[in-house]
C-alpha cells in the first residue's frame, strides 16, 4: 500500500498555495462580464444557415483547447455566446450539444455548461455519493471543493447529510447504493454505539469504492483511502507560533470526544516536548461549554502557568477570551490564544488567530482521489494528509497578516 502525504508549506503558510490549483471564474473579461466569441466567429452571422452551428462549434471547441476556459470551469450561457458571436440561440445550443457529444463539455441542469478533464469520458456519467455530518458549520467548503472536483470530470453528485448519527448513516449509505451510487465520498461518525474499527470495516465491504474525508482508523489492518487534514501538523505549529512569540507554558483546551481531538493532542504534546515548553490540558464535552466551563478552563490554565493556549475550536476560544475578560485578564497580554477551525474565529470580541484546515482543497482532493479509483481499480491506495494553515489575527500577540 502507498501512503501518501501531501503538505503545505510549515510554517503557516497555506496549505492550498503550496499544492492547489488557482481557479479564476471562467469567460470573464476585465471590466465587463464573460468575455465573448473571438472575433473570427463574427462570421458566423454571415454564413449559410446550416454551417454556422458547426462554424461556431469548431471555434468554441478551439478554445476549449487553448484554455479559454479551463477544467471544470463554467462557459458563458447560450444567451451570451449568441450575443458574442452574432448567433441565434438555437445555433449556440447546437454547437453546444455537438461539443457535449465529443465530452468536451457537459451540461448541468440549473448550473450551466462546464469543461471536462481530457480523460472526462470514462467518469463523465459516474455518480458520486457523498455523505456529510452537517451542511452549514465546516462542510460548506469541503463541498464546494467536491462539487468542483466533480464538475471537471463530468461526474454527478448525489448529496445526504447524516447530523451525526451513525444508525442514520447506515440508512443514507445504503439509500446512495440504491440511488445508483458509483462511488462514495463519506465523512463517518465515530462517536456512536459502533466501534471506529468494526464501521471502518463495513465501509471496506461496501460494493462500490468509497473515500473517507476527515476521518481515518487508527489500525494498520485498515485499508480505507482517505483525504484528511493533518491535524497533528496542525496543532504542532500552533504550539511552535507561539513559542516564537515566548511562551514557554502553553495550555490544549478542547471539546473532546472528537475524531480531531487525538491528532490534535499527539501534536501538541510532540511540539511541546521538542521545544521544552510546560503543559497543561483541560477537556469538555461540546455540551458542557458554556461560560462557566470556560471560567475552569481559564483557573486549570492559571493553576499550571500557562501565558498561552490552543482551542480546539473557535467557540471553545471565544468563551475563553470572556472568561479571561471576567477575570480580569487581558488577551493577548496575559494569555494568547490560537484557536482551531478558523470558521467563526475572526468574529470574536478579540480577531482569534486560528488554525485552519484547507477545507476546499480537501473536497477536491477527496473527488479527485476517488474517480482515480473507478478509473484505476488496481491503482495502490492513496492516504492523503494535508497540512493546515495558520492564520494570524489579534489574539496570539503577533502582527496579523
């Protein structure tokens, strides 16, 4: 089996600079809206009826191939292709419909007409299951990134969401597989009556290939692919951005249990031991947080000296910073704070720096990963981390970037 680790730069520096790909929106010209039909299709008004479909085809084909618009961008409606290139509607639909049958393009019904990959063929029908535990807090951009990936391979996505539930996961998962599901995308949860192992080992039985996002076992008689956020790294170099700034007593204050909650302590306590700093650790469930769990977050932090802390997550940082505003303490002069998730961070009374998981990289990388898989069955399994940024607000002390 391969593993493979794809990382950011260290150091803070976003992940997604480092490996992902820029995508700019396509057909658009500066300063007014898509950029039209180069001026050769002008001719097409000009021509017999019967060729200006074709005509027009072969220049839209052309720039297809030149990058005019590039994989998995989205091309001008028919609308404004006509008015670019002087053509009826019924002509710019013709030609589209012959770019579609060579599988240059598809067509989405509601988002538009989209670029297909060179090797778009043999995924361009595949239908993507994807199950996810929420849809408004973390996911949105992991999805953004899997629908992204999806649309440049011409594969279709079959959405379901679970709430954390693992007796309802089996209901979705077994409702994709009767949907059609050629391959599934999942983000599992593990804190329920089944044991991580024996639900990662159902996944493996499944009929169709599946990709975990965010989640990974923790034995190595596990063989599932996954795309995660390497949330050891993650929480290493929060611990190491604020030994820079001098702290030498830094506190981990999570909400635990988590799938992200061990990675994030392995990581800590690695950092902290390498760099000679004391440690204090202090633990709640998300349903104990409230501002008097933050008050003893805050004296467990004071009690073993800690000038600093890493918050898994925004909210567990911000109910910190007002149990610290209670007692008196200011922020970052008295304790610095990173937190963890940068999705709410930077509306905190005080901006919270925060580390962040690439989270549109990840729902690319993970669609990516999985239509390699229906492409090439026999292909060695790949186990994709991928390091997290950090981004600096006012809360550690430092300049904000």
């Amino acid at each position: 089996m391969a593993d493979e680790m794809a990382e950011g730069a260290a150091g803070g520096m976003p992940a997604e600079k480092a490996g992902d790909v820029t995508h700019e929106t396509p057909g658009r010209a500066a300063g007014d809206g898509y950029a039209p039909v180069r001026p050769a299709a002008t001719a097409f008004a000009e021509g017999p009826k019967d060729l200006k479909f074709r005509l027009l085809a072969q220049e839209l084909r052309q720039q297809v191939r030149d990058g005019v618009w590039p994989v998995g961008g989205r091309l001008p409606t028919e609308k404004q292709l006509a008015l670019g290139s002087r053509s009826s509607v019924s002509t710019v639909r013709r030609a589209v419909d012959e770019l579609i049958a060579e599988g240059l393009v598809v067509r989405r019904q509601g988002s538009g007409t989209f670029v297909l990959a060179p090797d778009a063929p043999r995924t361009a029908r595949a239908l993507i299951g994807v199950l996810v535990p929420d849809t408004t807090f973390y996911y949105p951009q992991v999805l953004q990134g899997i629908e992204e990936g999806l649309s440049a391979a011409g594969a279709r996505l079959l959405l379901t969401c679970s709430g954390y539930d693992q007796e309802r996961e089996a209901r979705d998962v077994a409702d994709l597989l009767d949907g059609g599901a050629d391959g599934l995308l999942l983000v599992p949860t593990f804190n329920g009556p089944e044991h991580r192992e024996s639900y990662l080992a159902r996944i493996a039985a499944l009929p169709v290939p599946a990709v975990l996002i965010e989640r990974r076992g923790t034995s190595l008689g596990d063989t599932s692919e996954y795309v995660c956020t390497h949330h050891e790294a993650g929480a290493y170099d929060a611990v190491r951005h604020l030994a820079a700034l001098g702290h030498r007593s830094i506190g981990l204050v999570l909400r635990a249990p988590a799938p992200t909650a061990p990675p994030l302590i392995e990581g800590y306590r690695q950092a902290a031991d390498e760099l000679g700093c004391e440690t204090t650790e202090f633990e709640a469930t998300r349903q104990e947080w409230s501002p008097a769990t933050a008050d003893r977050a805050l004296a467990a932090l004071r009690a073993g000296g800690a000038t600093a802390a890493v918050c898994f997550g925004d909210r567990q940082a911000a109910l910190l910073e007002g149990a610290a505003r209670r007692a008196g303490l200011t922020v970052p002069g008295d304790l610095a704070l990173v937190a963890y998730d940068d999705e709410i961070a930077d509306l905190a009374d005080i901006p919270l720096t925060a580390v962040a998981p690439p989270k549109h990289l990840l729902g690319r990388t993970a669609a990516e990963t999985l239509l390699r898989r229906l492409r090439e069955p026999g292909s060695a399994r790949h186990r994709i981390l991928l390091r997290p940024s950090i981004t600096v607000r006012q809360s550690c002390g430092a300049r904000p970037s």
